[in-house]
C-alpha cells in the first residue's frame, strides 16, 4: 500500500506540491494577520515578551487587556480553517482523481456533494469513538490517584486508548471511502462508508499505518509545543513547514495507496 | 452522551453496592472540648439540643435549651432568633428571591423544600411563641420575652423544634443517603453595643451572606441510625444505643455554631498536627471513591493547622473533621465551613490544578478567619473570607512553591498570580467593604471579597515586608481572637502591628472602588548638546550650532498611578549599553517625572519589576520600551500558524 502510494505521489507530485502551497498560504496569511496585530498591540510591552517566553501569568495578564482583538483572531483563524475544511471537498476528490488517471477538475466537481455528505455520515463513527475514548479517559481519570505532576498527568489518559484505536479505524475507513467513490466514481456516500468500514474491519493491517501517523503526528506536537517554546518566530516557522510538509506527504501516499488498494479489491 | 453513560454507569453502581451495614457504637474520642483547659470566651450563646435525625422523613426533630448572657447596657424585652433554614422553605423567602434557586453552581431541586417549624417557645414555663413576629421573611423570628431582662442577667429558653432538610444545593440538607445538617436550629442574634447603646444584629439570610453568632458552648445528643457514620462539630463525650439506634452525646466549647454530618457509607482516615498546647487529630470522613485524594485533604488540613497555630493563635480543638461529600452533592454542600468540621470537595481534582487543596486549605483556615476572629460575615465577609483567601496562599506558597501554587500543569501559575488574573477579569463594581448583600451580584462580591482582598493584602505584604505583615496580622489574631472584630478593628491592629499607621493604603483600598494603576508614559531621548542659537551682543554676537554625536543622552519618563489606591513603587530604568538603574517612588502622588543623563539611551521602564502591587487588574503597562520589537508577537504567531495548519490537516486534506 505505501509503496503504490508513493508511486502516485511521486506520479503526480506537482498537483500534490499545489495543495500543499494552498494550505500553507493560508496558514501563512493567518500567521501574518496574527504578528502584524500582536505586534501592533504588544511590540513596547516587555510583559508580553514574557509571556511568550513562557510565563502563564504574564501571558494571561496580558491578553485580557486586549480580549477583543485576541478573541477576533481566534475566529479569524477558525473561519480559515473552516474555509480550508471546505475547499478541501473540491481539492480531495480532485487529488484522488489525479492519482487514478483521471482530470483533476473532472473528478474534483463530480464528487465534491459526494464528498460533503461523506464527512456528514462520517460524523456517527467519530463522535461513537471519541464518545467512547472520553469515557474511558474519565474511567481511568476518576479511579487513579490523584495526579500532581504534569506528565504524569497524560497517564490518566490511558483508558482513551481503546477508543483512540477505534477512531484511528474510523479514519482509515473514511479514507478508503473517499478512495472508493472516486475509484468507483459513485455518489453514494453512505454506501462508500459502510463498504470502507467492512474493508477496515476485514483487514485490519492499515490501520497500523494510521496508528504510526497518529502517534508520529502527536509525538512531534508535543515535540513542537516543548521545543518550540525557546525557538523565535522566523525558525520556528521553518520548522512548523517542514513538519507539516512531511504530515502532508506522509498523507498524499496513504491516500494514494488506499486508492489502489480500493481498485484492486 | 456522557452523562447518559455516567448515569448508566452509576446506575449500575448503586445496583451493585452492598446493602447498608449497621455500624459498630462508636468509641467516645476521650478528648477535653479544649486542648487548654480555661474557657476562651465569653461564652454568651450556650445551647443543650437533644435531637432525633429522622433519615426517612429528611427531618431533625429536637428540643432546645438557649442560655445567653445579657453583656449589654439596658434591659432587653425581646430576642431575635435565626430560623436559617426557612430560606428554602417557599420562593417568597429573600435567599431564594435573590439566588433564583441557583447557588454558586448548584441548583434546588424542584419540590424539595426546606423549613423549620418551632411550636413552643417558653421563658420559665410562660409560652411565648404566639406573640412571636417574623422579620423580612421567615428566617428571622423576633420574640417578645415574658420578662425583660437586665444586664449581667441570664435569659433560658425552651424551645421545641423541627427542621425539614431540603435536598442539598446551599451546604445543608440531604443527597440520597448523604446529611449535611447545617444552620437547623433556632440561633439567637448578637447584641452589639456601640458608643453606649445597644442593638440587635440578626439579619435575614441572603444568598452571599453567611453567619454571624456569640461564643459558647454546645452540647447535642444526636438520635441517629445505627447504620450511619457521624461527624459532629466538638468531641464525642458519650454513645450508647437506646434501642431505636445510637445516641450520640457531643459537646463543643467556645464555638459559635454546631453542625453534623451523616452518611453510611463514609470512611474515615486520621493524621495529627502539631500545634503549641498540644495534638489535633485531623480527621477526613469520605466515601470509598473519593480514597485516592484523601492523602492530599490531610496534608493541606495538618499544614493549614500547623501553619496558621503558629503564625496567629493556636488551634484550640482537639479535632478537626474534614468532610468531602459524595460526588452528587460536591457542589452543593462542598467547600463550607463550621468550626471543627468543614466541607471539602474531592471531584473538584483536575490534573495539575491544586484546587483541591486549596479548598480544604481555605475551609480549614475558616477555623481561624470567622471561627475563631469571629467578624460579622454579613456586613463585612471580606474580614473572614478575603483575608482568609489571602492567609491560605501562605500555606499553598509553602506546600507547591510560589510559581505553581495555584496550576502545576502544562503551564504553571501560583497562587496569588492566580488571585490577580481573577481580579482583572471582573472588575468589582462595589468596594470591598461592602454589605454582603448590597454587592450587585454574586461575582462582584466574590472578586471583591476574595480576590480583591487578598490582592490589597498581598500588595501591603509587597510593598512593607513579608515578615511585618505576617507579624502584623498575627497580632490582629491574638488581639482579636474569641471576639467580634470589625474592619476598623482590623485596620487599626495591622497600624499597630507594623508600627506605622498603614490607613493610607488600607482605607482606600478596602472602602474605595478601583485599584492601583500603574502607567509608564512615552520615553523621551535627546541629545543633550549644548545650547543652541544667538548668544551675546554687537561684536560678541556668536552663533552656537554644537551637534555632538558624542554628547550624553537626556532621556526622561513620566511614571503614574493613575489609580484610586496610592503604592509604594519601584520602578526599574535600563538603558540601551545595558544599565540598569532601580528607584523606590514612595510619596505616593498621581505621577512622578525621572530624568537622566547617561551615555545610552533609555530603552524599557518597569514599574514594580518585582510584582509587588497585587492590587492591579491591568499590568500590561506597567512597563514599556521604545522601540517596540515584535520578536515576541512573531514567535506567537508562528505557533498560532502551526496549531491552525494543524487543525486543517485534521478537518480537510
């Protein structure tokens, strides 16, 4: 699977590097939105500098003097990322279409409803699994000693990881949906879903893909949200792309690889 | 779906839970009501209650011996009585009109009201219930006395009475099988004499009002289940079963109020502390799934015991009970106090967060601050609930260190810090010093009581010297304990304490609305080059157009506090070769200009750099530079990018 996924990535990389730029532009007009307003806001308060540093108080003293704007950044970086969730049902099928051998608009038009109503049945399995991974973090959460050191403290997670495992199925099986309506070139999401989640289920070894990406992914956040404290803006930001250029790679193949594994079944 | 889960979950629980075992009678504690032997205070307000806790009717049925001394200046033809629980008997009563059903989170239950009834109240056989009038609602009873009584005289009544218990969401009352059994008995008021005239104090109950009440003594025999374990305020002098269940005989010295708990399925777990006189037993009464926090409720209760005995008076019980209510009543009966017994919560544990301890630091330290200096929680909670908020950070700084006092998690905030992000979050409407019920709402009278209070006290502390204040409020307690001190009282032994009249900083910052504002204003640099222009006459006429890049700096500031409390600040001025020059602006006027002349030029100014001045809810221009440098918003931003471009990776492609 990771090897025909690599084929198509490497196939097609150019509509794959475009994507890529598209998402990260994004992030990069929200990051410059942020700087240039934090910097207007913060730039001769040396409370600030503190709080960035690391200090929570004077992090948190400082921004409820300006809760407004802090807040309209939130929502600003929401709506963006929500637009992205959205553009993402033209550009998703339109990359799965160019993986197949098929004209990237073509397939992008022809399935972006098919997509949209996709992730709305897609929301049943998650919200069970995540239902599922809280209850047993709150389980877990209510029986251990109480919990004094910060580490430690992820540990009383433990009771997640059987509900994690399960969302991390559910998320395989939402790709292979999404590889099966483009492959098939069908519309009928629900149907896709249920299929991708028989296929999930009956072999089950892809899924050890997505556990090694979701673990990969969480290990280099909380790598980021570690290291990246000493880090300055500039460097930081070089680091955050070549992460996020390796998440979307490591993605691009996945997907890739689901889709021949969907045509060969 | 979570709560549908849990509630399956505990359904299936209680379905599973062994029935209720009869406990074995319970072993007197052995113990003196005091750890010295002589009384403590005046002891006006005594009591001898003989009362049968009624589980299955949710009712305490009782009978009631009131003895109080007459310590006034004139006669005195009628009592007032709290009747406290009448609060929840309808919704015309001033607590339920002003809570709306709803106290600090938790909410009354539809249909479970609470009420007391006291059919007769008699003063040496003569019934005086029927002349009897209520106040501004039914929780006040003022009662005509069949003889007057004289100063120096002693007044007893009779009393029968029964108290219905509501389902618990303001500290008393039951859940399920679980009593709290607070402010059930007819109280008598306080009389007050002030400049030679005498006065009833006996307020209505309102919703952020607590207690106020005379020292005395207690002593209860409680009828209860022989199924269920008991905590009292006071020692266990006699137990024995009449036949029916157990008789549980209590007696408390030099308290001010007296309540129970009872519960069958509680545990209870002891430590002692140490304190001069003698050993506390601490005790924590919890149910078996609240196990795993009982370590951390004995800890913070011994160190708060330890801590506070030595720093004000010694703690004068031999028992300290701390009660952590079952889960479905930690919100509602959790966090309160009484003497020798208080309520804590153990589901309030989140992860890092020390509010657990906190709470249990806080009530404990209640024993003190209101148990002990016996101020009027109506009129002036700040005396008992702020300066207890700020007492109890001595102990959380002492326990977790000073940087995560409050949060030790993924980011850490310590305990005052904390108080001062409260503080700027709301700013108090009402000043601190303000009538419990006059605050326009509850979140103003908690900034301002809590956070407020402890911030002021925080910043004298900051400003005077950590071991004065410390020193100063100790002789406040010594001075005050086993009294009814007042905010004037207050204010006048820390002048005492400190040795200097500290009205200047306390008036109006407790009496005042606002705070300390602290404000550094634009930084002026020029070149200090010679004069410039025309000079002299005729042929002396010169003219002196010097430009010397060489020549020093003259750089200038105005610092201010445009606030309504005046501080004592320092202010810290470092310039752009890396000097660094610290003053101390103390004469406490509105602003103050500094002006340099140095090689360099000013680049920052930091008005109190070590964060002293506790009493300020904007901070964030308390310093400035020139020029502004935007690394730090760079930096933000970058990490906001990443979080944001992570967020899109997991909802689209």
């Amino acid at each position: 699977m990771v090897a025909a996924g690599a084929r198509a990535l490497r196939a097609w990389w150019r509509i794959a590097l475009g994507i890529y730029l598209a998402e990260a532009a994004v992030a990069l007009l929200f990051t410059l939105v942020v700087w240039r307003t934090l910097g207007a806001l913060y730039g001769d308060r040396p409370l600030f500098d503190r709080g960035v540093a690391g200090d929570a108080t004077a992090l948190a003293l400082a921004l409820k003097q300006h809760r407004s704007a802090v807040v309209a950044l939130a929502w600003a970086g929401g709506a963006l990322v929500l637009g992205w969730a959205l553009l993402s049902f033209y550009l998703g099928p339109g990359l799965l279409g160019a993986f197949a051998g098929r004209a990237f608009g073509t397939a992008a038009r022809r399935q972006f409803w098919a997509f949209v109503r996709l992730s709305l049945w897609s929301l049943i399995p998650l919200v069970l699994t995540l239902a599922i991974a809280g209850i047993g973090a709150h389980l877990t959460g209510a029986t251990d000693p109480p919990v004094v050191d910060r580490w430690r403290a992820l540990a009383t997670l433990r009771g997640a990881i059987p509900g994690l495992l399960l969302v991390a199925a559910v998320a395989c099986a939402i790709d292979y949906a999404r590889a099966d309506l483009v492959a098939r070139d069908a519309t009928g999401a629900g149907r896709a879903l249920l299929r991708a989640l028989r296929l999930t289920f009956t072999s089950p070894l892809p899924i050890a893909h997505y556990v090694v990406y979701g673990l990969a992914l969480a290990a280099l956040a909380a790598l980021y949200l570690v290291a990246g404290a000493p880090l300055a803006g500039a460097f930081l930001f070089a680091v955050r792309q070549l992460f996020l250029a390796a998440r979307f790679a490591a993605r691009a193949i996945a997907t890739g690889g689901q889709l021949e594994l969907v045509r060969s079944r | 779906m979570r709560s549908t889960w849990l509630v399956l979950l505990v359904a299936c629980g209680r379905a599973a839970a062994p029935p209720i075992a009869e406990r074995p009678l319970p072993i007197p504690d052995g113990k003196a009501p005091l750890l010295g032997g002589a009384p403590l205070s005046p002891r006006l307000a005594s009591y001898r209650i003989d009362a049968t806790l009624d589980v299955a009717a949710k009712e305490v049925r009782a009978r009631e011996t009131l003895v109080w001394k007459h310590d006034g200046v004139e006669p005195v033809r009628a009592v007032p009585l709290h009747l406290y629980m009448n609060a929840f008997k309808n919704e015309t009563s001033v607590f339920l009109r002003e809570s709306h059903g709803r106290h600090r989170g938790a909410t009354k239950a539809d249909g479970t009201w609470g009420w007391i009834e006291v059919p007769s109240i008699q003063q040496g056989g003569v019934e005086l219930r029927p002349q009897a009038a209520y106040g501004e609602d039914e929780t006040t009873l003022t009662v005509p006395l069949a003889r007057p009584v004289a100063p120096g005289e002693t007044l007893t009544l009779d009393l029968r009475f029964t108290t219905r218990l509501p389902e618990v969401f303001a500290r008393t009352g039951y859940q399920g099988e679980f009593f709290l059994v607070g402010e059930w008995f007819p109280k008598i008021g306080v009389l007050r004499v002030e400049g030679g005239r005498q006065r009833w104090i006996c307020d209505t109950f309102h919703v952020a009002s607590e207690f106020f009440a005379d020292f005395g003594t207690y002593d209860v025999e409680l009828h209860v289940p022989r199924t269920h374990a008991i905590a009292a305020t006071g020692v266990l002098v006699a137990a024995r079963d009449d036949g029916d269940g157990r008789v549980l005989a209590y007696r408390a010295e030099d308290v001010h109020d007296f309540v129970f708990m009872a519960d069958p399925w509680m545990q209870v777990a002891r430590t002692t502390a140490a304190v001069p006189g003698g050993t506390v037993e601490v005790r924590v009464y919890h149910r078996p799934e609240h196990a795993a926090h009982v370590p951390r409720h004995l800890e913070a209760a011994r160190r708060t015991i330890e801590t506070f005995s030595r720093m004000f008076v010694p703690y004068p019980w031999p028992i300290m009970s701390v009660v952590d209510p079952p889960s479905d009543a930690e919100g509602s009966a959790g966090g309160m106090e009484y003497p020798t017994l208080v309520t804590t919560g153990g589901d309030w544990d989140v992860p890092g967060q020390k509010l657990l301890e906190e709470v249990t630091i806080h009530e404990v330290g209640h024993n003190w601050f209101q148990g002990i200096l016996a101020s009027n929680e109506v009129d002036e909670g700040w005396l008992d609930e702020g300066i207890n908020t700020y007492a109890d950070g001595i102990v959380a700084d002492a326990m977790f260190g000073a940087d995560r006092s409050s949060i030790d998690g993924l980011v850490r905030v310590g305990y005052y810090d904390r108080d001062q992000i409260l503080l700027g979050m709301g700013d108090a409407l009402s000043p601190i010093d303000t009538k419990s019920y006059e605050f326009p709402d509850f979140q103003d009278y908690g900034v301002a009581t809590y956070y407020k209070t402890s911030s002021a006290m925080k910043t004298l502390e900051g400003m005077l010297g950590r071991d004065r204040v410390w020193g100063a409020l100790g002789h406040y307690a010594k001075k005050w304990a086993y009294k009814h001190p007042r905010g004037d009282d207050f204010i006048a032994a820390m002048s005492e304490g400190l040795g200097e009249d500290v009205r200047w900083f306390l008036e109006p910052a407790l009496r005042g609305r606002g705070d300390v504002d602290l404000r550094v204003g634009a930084i002026e640099n020029r070149r200090a080059d010679p004069p410039r222009g025309i000079f002299g006459e005729g042929d002396k006429r010169e003219a002196r157009l010097p430009e010397d890049p060489k020549a020093p700096w003259e750089s200038s500031v105005v610092v201010a506090n445009v606030g309504r409390v005046p501080a004592i600040v320092d202010v810290a001025f470092r310039f752009e070769d890396g000097e660094v020059v610290t003053a101390t602006w103390s004469d406490r006027t509105t602003w103050k200009r500094y002006t340099f002349h140095k090689p360099a030029r000013l680049v920052e100014v930091t008005m109190d750099p070590a964060r002293k001045i506790r009493l300020e809810g904007n901070v964030l221009d308390d310093a400035r530079r020139d020029p502004p440098r935007t690394g730090a918003a760079a930096t933000a931003a970058a990490r906001a990018g990443f979080w944001a471009q992570v967020l899109a990776g997991l909802v689209g492609l």
